[in-house]
C-alpha cells in the first residue's frame, strides 16, 4: 500500500499518523503481510504482521461489568476513607 492508495482509502482503516506509525483499525486476518517502509527511494524498514487472534472486549459481558463495578466500588470507598480521615483530624490534603 503506498501513500496514493491510503489517501484513496474511503474508511480510513489503514492511516499514518502524526509520528510517520502505520495505523490499521478493526485488523482483519487479510492484513497479515509485510510491510516496508520507503523514504525517498530509500528502504529504511520491514515487519511482517502476524494477525493471531480476533479480540474483542464487551462490557456484557458479566466478568468485565463485575471487573468494573468493583474497580469502581474501591476507588469510592478509598476516597470516602480519606474525607472521613479528613473530617475526624480537620486535616486537609496538600
């Protein structure tokens, strides 16, 4: 893929972005490949992309909703922790 085909590109799934990354959205099994990077006729780069596993993370499901209410849950219990410690010795945080 060179520039003239990225700025053809409707979705815009494969971009470079402000610090020259390749950046490819929503990786497809198809995107397995090897890519060299070009500057000014000169070759400076080569990976080759292994696509392994498709990941997604859905917060339906009840072990990532259970993860987040309890990561929510201590963060207010330690913060009311603090204004109750706070309150008892009229300290406050500096």
């Amino acid at each position: 893929m060179d520039a003239l085909e990225l700025a053809r590109n409707p979705d815009q799934r494969v971009i470079i972005d402000v610090y020259n990354r390749i950046v490819i959205k929503k990786l497809h099994y198809a995107d397995e490949a090897v890519y060299s990077c070009w500057s000014e006729g000169k070759h400076v780069g080569t990976v080759k992309l292994f696509v392994v596993k498709n990941i997604s993370v859905s917060y339906k499901e009840p072990i990532n909703l259970i993860a987040v209410c309890l990561s929510f849950s201590l963060i207010v219990y330690v913060a009311l922790g603090v204004a109750k410690q706070q309150r008892r010795y009229g300290t406050a945080l500096r």
